[in-house]
C-alpha cells in the first residue's frame, strides 16, 4: 500500500512538473542562457585572474557605451537618409517644373496649365526622358498645324494668297465667320 502511495504522489509530481516546464518554457530557457553566460563569464574572470590579466572597472561598461554610440548613429542616419531624400525629391520636382517651362514658352497660360495637369502624372526618370514625354504630350495635344480646307471652304473669290502663315489663318477663317 506504501510503495502504490509513493508511485501515485510520484507520477502526480512528475505530472505538475511536466505540466508547469510547459507553462513555464521561455523562463526556463532564458534562465539557462543566463546561468550559462554568467558561468562563462566568471570562468573569464578566472582565467584572467589566474593570468595576472587586469581589466578596470572603467572598461566593464564599453559595450553599454557602445551600444548608445551605434544607436545614436543609426538615429543621425536615418534622418540624414530622410533629408537627402527629401531633397532629391525636392531637386526632381524643380527640374520637372524647369523642363515644362522650357517647353511651354510658346504656349497661352492656360495652354501651359493644361500642359502641367498632363504631365503631373509622367514618370521621371532622367530629363532627357522627361523632356521627351513632354515634347510628346505638347505636340500631341497643342500641335499648330491647321488645315486649308478651313481656309478654302469659306472662299468666294480667288484673291486670297495661298501661302499663308498659320496666325494669319486663323484670323482670316475668324473674319470670315463673323462677316457670315
């Protein structure tokens, strides 16, 4: 009956043992990490004792020291990564804004508006590029190229001159829809 008894609260030790290792895992692991630096370390101290090897106190908290220093650098970098980025961006949004000046000079101010709102959307990735996306998108959407059956269609006598620059069409075709 006694040894039955010891085999019971036995199996039931063994049961909440087992039970609480579970539950209690990454303590215990982390515990033995730390019992086996600690061990190693003191095992370095020896070693050094037994060597007539002195480290001062001072030294004791250079990795502590370190570890700020590194921090403090990653902060500085960080926001020096953000600043040039910034500026990058800042640099691209002058060269778009220059590229579209250059190629709207010709253009009314709100053809040059029109012009921006199309492009703002167009991908920079070098200003030649850019430059020829908006040469492009200019020719595509502001060309000055007017035809002369315009010119012709309203034409009852023939002493209109043939050649005739594409400004002064443009004011003949008006004249003569007014005068309709």
């Amino acid at each position: 009956m006694k040894s039955e008894l010891v085999e019971k609260v036995d199996s039931y030790l063994n049961y909440v043992v087992e039970q609480w290792m579970e539950e209690n895992r990454l303590a215990i692991e982390s515990g033995l990490r730390t019992e086996i630096a600690e061990g190693f370390i003191k095992s370095l101290h020896n070693l050094f004792e037994e060597n007539y090897i002195e480290v001062p106190d001072s030294k004791v908290d250079l990795v502590d020291e370190l570890a700020l220093q590194v921090e403090e650098l990653e902060e500085k970098f960080n926001k020096t990564t953000e600043d040039a980025m910034a500026i990058a961006e800042e640099l691209q949004q002058y060269k778009r804004e220059a590229i579209i000046r250059e190629h709207s000079r010709d253009l009314a101010e709100t053809q040059v508006e029109k012009l921006k709102s199309l492009v703002e959307n167009v991908d920079f990735e070098s200003e030649a590029s850019f430059s020829k996306k908006v040469a492009t998108v200019k020719e595509s959407y502001f060309s000055k190229t007017i035809t002369t059956e315009d010119i012709s269609e309203g034409t009852d006598d023939g002493d209109m001159p043939a050649n005739v620059s594409g400004i002064m069409e443009q004011y003949l075709t008006a004249i003569r829809k007014s005068s309709k």
